[in-house]
C-alpha cells in the first residue's frame, strides 16, 4: 500500500513519522528570517562586503597596472613601483607586494571569524526553535540545510555587493593616479575574472563561518534547546 502523508504547514510527515521540509518551504524560511533578523544580519553582511570590497579593489589594481605596463609603455611602470607594485617591464606582469597580500589575508580571516561569531550568537537565539523543530521530527540534516541557505543568501548578496563596490573604487583610483589611460588600456575580462573571484572567495568564506555553529545547531538535543534560557 502507498504510504499516506499528512501535510501541516511548511512540514510533510510520513508514515515513519520523519518531517520532509522540501527546498522551496526550507529557502521562503531561510528569506523569512533574515527578515526577522534584518539587523543583525546586516552587519554580518557588512563585514563580509568590506572584505570582498579589498580583495575586489586589489585584484582590479592589478589588472589596471599590468594594463598599463603591457600597453602603456615605460613611463607607467616606474609610476607603479613608487607605488609599490613589484612590475616586471620584459614580461609585462606585476604583483602586489607582500604588504597589500598580508593586508589581504587578514581582512579575510577576521571576516570569516566575524560570521562564525555572528552565526553562533544566531543559533544561541533560536535555541526553542531549534528544539521545536526536532522534537517535530525534523531531521539534522533539515536544521543545517537552513543555516547552509541563510548563509549562501548572505553570502551571494554581499559578495556581489562588495566586489562591485570594490571594482568601483578601483576604477576611481586608476583615474585619480593614471588619468583616462587606467580605464582605456585595462582588459574588462581581467576585471570580469576579478570580480568572479572576489564573489566566489565571499560566497566560500560565508559558508565556512556558518558551518561549524550548523553543525552545533544540527546535533543539539531538544529537549536541553526548549529549555535554554536566554
């Protein structure tokens, strides 16, 4: 006999007495409590948009400079090692130096270690959800797959956000230091490739810092959930 299904709300329930939440309910979910917490995840987006901004605003410098250097001529590669670009004038290539790569990685680490920050105080307040939740039957993979559609919706959002925002500042800076010339002589595909990049680092960084308070989120007990004080 077919099994019978017993639907309430957002939640499909068999005969197993397991809790189906399909995709689309788990990704309306996902919107409706970044919603509710629109503060908070703002500024969890905000340092991710700052750092996809740098990384963005980097990538995009060197994509003017080795345009310049290829296409520019020598007058511009001596400019861009006072600048502090290490150019290679018989490759036409050049590299940030060690201090912008430093500055790089570090925006980067305490961007992650502020999501992870912000998504553990997340899972702490929704304990008694969490714990209602499971003691429905929702499984652990249910629970992480809503952290994990949260964090991508963040992540995507804020790394667009904050790639196109660095780009821009990049191409205001290349017209303050090396006039017109920065915006003629740079390969918008290089540029396109750099902002690829700086959204795919955003997006990768977003779902690492949520993946541990998930997983905590995914195994708690319901029971000590419902009753967690706050």
């Amino acid at each position: 006999m077919p099994e019978k299904t017993s639907r309430t709300g957002f939640f499909t329930q068999d005969e197993s007495h397991r809790i189906g939440f399909p995709w689309s309910k788990s990704f309306d979910f996902a919107v409706q409590n970044l919603r509710n917490r629109f503060t908070r995840s703002l500024i969890t987006m905000s340092s991710l948009i700052l750092a996809v901004a740098f990384l963005a605003f980097i990538l995009v410098n060197l994509n003017i400079a080795t345009g310049l250097v290829q296409f520019g001529g020598t007058q511009f590669a001596s400019l861009l090692t006072e600048m502090g670009f290490d150019v290679d004038t018989a490759l036409g290539t050049v590299t940030t130096g060690p201090k912008e790569r430093w500055i790089v990685l570090l925006s980067l680490l305490v961007c992650t270690v502020g999501i992870i920050n912000a998504q553990l105080m997340s899972v702490t307040e929704r304990f008694r959800i969490i714990g209602i939740f499971k003691c429905l039957g929702a499984l652990d993979s249910i629970i992480l797959r809503l952290f994990l559609i949260e964090a991508a919706i963040i992540g995507i959002i804020g790394a667009a956000i904050g790639a196109a925002a660095g780009i821009a500042f990049a191409f205001l800076n290349g017209l303050v230091n090396f006039g017109v010339a920065s915006l003629i002589l740079v390969s918008l595909a290089d540029v396109f490739v750099s902002f690829l990049i700086a959204t795919a680092t955003g997006f990768t960084l977003s779902i690492i810092g949520v993946l541990y308070p998930a997983i905590l989120a995914a195994r708690m007990e319901p029971v000590k959930a419902l009753n967690a004080q706050h």
